[in-house]
C-alpha cells in the first residue's frame, strides 16, 4: 500500500486564465503531458465520507491509476493512500483494507458510487535553479457529474499546486502569484463541488438546538466537537499503527470524558453518563497499548545508557518477549474494540448528543461565570489532592493519592481549555501549569508501574539458568529515585504560588 502527505492550494479560474511563471523557476517550468484522468467516487447514500472530509476514489488513466483514499491530518493537509487497479474488488467495492480504514465513518452503511469526475490534466514540475522539484502545477478542466436517482453535470477549470521538495514559505509566494494574476482560491475539493448542497452537516461543524448563543452548553459543545472530530479523525491511524496515533486518539477520549465529568450538572446527565460508561471502556482499550507502548519505550532507553558490564544476560530480550507480547495481545483486543458495534454505538451516541444536546437550566445560563466556577472547582480538587498526597506515608499510599493527584492535574487542564474562549490567556497559562503537573505525576506514575515490572522480570530472570536478575534490580532502584525526584518537583512547584496565581 503506497501513502504519502498531500499538501496543496487550490484555484479556481477562468477558461482564458494563463498561469503566470511561479518564484524562481523562470524556463525550468515546463509542461509535462496532458492526461485523461476518469475517478469514480464512492460514499455512504447519506455522504459521511464527504462530510468528514474523506475521500474513496478509483481512478483510470495517469500515472496513479487505482484505488485513492484521502484522509484529513491537519488543516489544509491530508494523507493519501493508494492501492493499485488491479485488486479481486476492482469491479466492485473498495478494497476491504481501505473500507476498514473508512469504517467508523461508516458504521455498517453500503458504499456504492455516488460521482464521476472527468478531468484533461496538464502537469509541469516547478524547478528551482539546482534542478530541485519544488511543486507539481496541474492545470485542471473538468467534467462532474452526479450518480444515482438524478443526475447533474457541472464544467469549471481550476489550477492545483502541490507540493514536492518546495517549503511553506514558496507555496505562499506561488500563492501570490497565482492570485494577482486572477486565480481565486478555492479550499473545496471537486468532491464537494459536484455534490454541492448535498452534503449533510457534520455534527462538529453545526450549531446544535439545545445551545443557545453564549450559554455555558454552547461552549462545551463547541469543545466536544473538536475532540469528537479528533477521536474520528485518529481512528484511521490507530488502525494503521501509525506512530503516537494511539496516544492521541486516548488524549481526545480522555477530554471527552473529562468534560463531561467536570461539567456534569449543566448537561442532561443520564445521557452523559452513558456516554462516559462507554468512553471509559474505550479508553481503556487504547490505554492497554499506549501504557505498552510507554513501557517498551522506558526500558529500551534506560537499558543503553547503562554500562555495558552492567548488563548481565539477556537483559533486552526479556524485556522484549514481556512486553512485546503483551503489546501485540492489547493491540489485538483494541482492532477488535474497534470493529465492534459497541463501539459504532457509542459513535452514534456522540453525534446525536452533539447534534441536539439537552442542556439544564445552569447550562443554558451565560457561561463565564458558569465555565470560571467549574474549573476553579477542579482547582481545589487537584489542590486538596496534592496536599493529602504530601501527607501520605511514602510507598503504597502516596503512590495512590499521587495517582488521584494525577487525574485531578488533568482534570483541571481540560476545564481550563474549555474555558480558553471565554478567559483567554489566563485560561491558557492555567493549562499549561495544570499539564505541567499532570507530566510530572505522569513520569512519577510511569516510574511506579515500571517498578512492579521490574520485580516481575527479575523473578522470571531469577528462575533460569543463564540469566540473571543483577540488571533488573538495579533498573528498579533507578525507578524508586526517579518517582522520589517527581514528588520532588511536584511539591516544589505547587508550592510555589502556582494555585493562587493562576486560579480563574
């Protein structure tokens, strides 16, 4: 499976638009070939790949004939991945991988064609003096054309600019360009041209009745939606195994459920508490990989900065087959987690409560007073926390009131970004200090964990013949000044006028 990050501008232009020379490139800009591009689109009869941004297409002619999947990753970005024309499903649906990538959108709906785009393509390769690709220019004219019960048929030209070797700041000076010459910028893709009004309103991007403007309920839920459309947009990645995709897709459930805790009493309850019962299952799930992923990382570093006489017997290779193994059992449970209808269900119920939240009468109150009350609230929480754990008896206590410490540092951090809109900078610094606590007694936590596993693997290592347990003992004394060094820090910082100075 071929996949690349596509970063390009679009411009819509007139039939008589000439295309004027692009910075630096002078006669190195030269016309490559015109092709004849045919892409059939497919998508659910609702459009839920259209709304969200996602693209399924088989495409003929070119050079990149075959099946494309196009997935948002930023702003103005998105991956593409390609899988060849010749698949068993080429005469039919997509391909299984690309439809499992696409699935949560989907959740169980058919795919079936829904536009064609006919498209004469002329391409040039901008090139800087050193001959160096900076950007393909296609020059686009283009036929689209509906499918299913009613058609219709649209014309346009338009000019894409994508690119290659080239920077950020060359896209802006092409974009200048491009501009005082006539072309007007256009963000739309052909897809959504073509289907025009068609395309249903995503529940992250539509006002919801049940929030009435400046309320308490429309600042949550404008904060809800992004971390919905987050949780759907890691989904592909997790599927993939990307790098951090897990990491972030438990972040962004881990914010769904933190709001709905924290602002629990302005929302309709039974149906928030629901959605938590079914998100803390999600997040455990992706917690089970990323706390693997944690680990491996952990001991991989901390087994080559020691000396290599330290390192008695095969050190790594009981690490690896320990936590490996339990990586490779927690992934197989999440893709089945993912796979499940439990967890459509649980799309399902998201959108619908974004789509029509039902707020109580303090939601529907106007939310600075509201928003400033909730996160000073979690602001004594974490406090409170902090000073019990202060007080614990070092060893099993602190280590579990630093823990509650911990889930308090972090519901205080998501609060304080809710409330970003409305408080600003201060609600900034106050989530930066609140992150820079639940870090601390993240590292703290990870180090407590990696005791438990080190005296775990020194006992396997000690029941064998040719190994030894020397090396998991002196990781695990390494772990018990690393956690003494986190309350350390912690307690300093806290103490140092951080729960006054930053409180709302």
């Amino acid at each position: 499976m071929a996949e690349h990050f596509e970063r390009e501008n679009k411009y819509v232009v007139s039939s008589d638009f000439v295309v004027p020379p692009l910075p630096g490139v002078k006669s190195a800009q030269s016309a490559l070939r015109t092709d004849q591009l045919s892409a059939t689109y497919y998508d659910s009869p609702d459009l839920r790949l259209a709304r969200a941004h996602v693209t399924l297409r088989r495409r003929t002619g070119g050079d990149d004939a075959g099946w494309h999947l196009k997935l948002p990753v930023a702003p103005g970005a998105r991956e593409e991945i390609h899988r060849p024309p010749s698949t068993p499903s080429e005469e039919g649906a997509p391909p299984d991988d690309l439809i499992d990538l696409v699935s949560a959108h989907l959740r169980g709906q058919p795919l079936k064609p829904v536009a064609r785009i006919d498209t004469a393509r002329t391409r040039w390769v901008a090139r800087d003096r050193s001959g160096r690709q900076l950007a393909e220019v296609a020059d686009d004219q283009i036929i689209g054309r509906t499918l299913g019960a009613t058609t219709s048929t649209e014309r346009w030209r338009e000019i894409e600019v994508e690119l290659l070797e080239g920077d950020e700041t060359w896209l802006r000076r092409a974009d200048r360009e491009l501009t005082a010459a006539g072309a007007t910028s256009g963000s739309s893709s052909k897809l959504d041209r073509v289907l025009a009004d068609r395309i249903p309103a995503h529940p992250a991007a539509r006002r919801p009745r049940g929030a009435s403007r400046g309320s308490t309920a429309e600042v949550l839920w404008e904060y809800l939606a992004a971390q919905y459309a987050e949780l759907l947009d890691r989904d592909p990645a997790v599927r993939r195994d990307a790098p951090d995709a897990v990491h972030k897709m438990r972040v962004a459930t881990r914010r769904l459920r933190s709001t709905l805790r924290t602002f629990s009493r302005d929302l309709d309850q039974n149906r928030a508490s629901r959605l938590d019962a079914e998100l803390k299952w999600l997040a455990s799930a992706l917690g089970e990989v990323r706390d693997r992923e944690v680990q491996i990382e952990r001991f991989t570093a901390q087994l080559a900065e020691l000396p290599r006489d330290l390192v008695l017997g095969p050190v790594q290779a009981r690490v690896d087959q320990t936590l490996l193994t339990a990586y490779h059992d927690g992934r197989r449970r999440l893709l089945a987690a993912l796979a499940s209808d439990r967890y459509h269900a649980l799309l399902d119920d998201l959108e619908s409560f974004l789509s029509a939240p039902t707020a109580t009468k303090r939601g529907h109150r106007p939310a600075r007073a509201e928003v400033r009350r909730r996160v000073n609230k979690a602001h004594r929480r974490l406090d409170r926390r902090l000073r019990r754990a202060r007080r614990a008896t070092p060893g099993v206590d602190r280590d579990e009131a630093q823990h509650r410490a911990r889930k308090a540092a972090k519901r205080l951090r998501y609060a304080a970004e809710v409330a970003r809109p409305i408080e600003g900078k201060r609600a900034k610094k106050l989530a930066k200090q609140a992150e820079s606590i639940q870090e601390l007694l993240g590292d703290r936590q990870d180090a407590v964990v990696a005791r438990g596993i080190c005296r775990d693997l020194a006992v396997a290592a000690h029941g064998e013949a040719d190994e030894t347990s020397f090396t998991f003992g002196l990781l695990l004394g390494d772990e018990r000044c690393r956690a003494s060094e986190a309350d350390r820090k912690v307690f300093t910082k806290w103490a140092h006028g951080i729960p006054n100075k930053y409180r709302l």
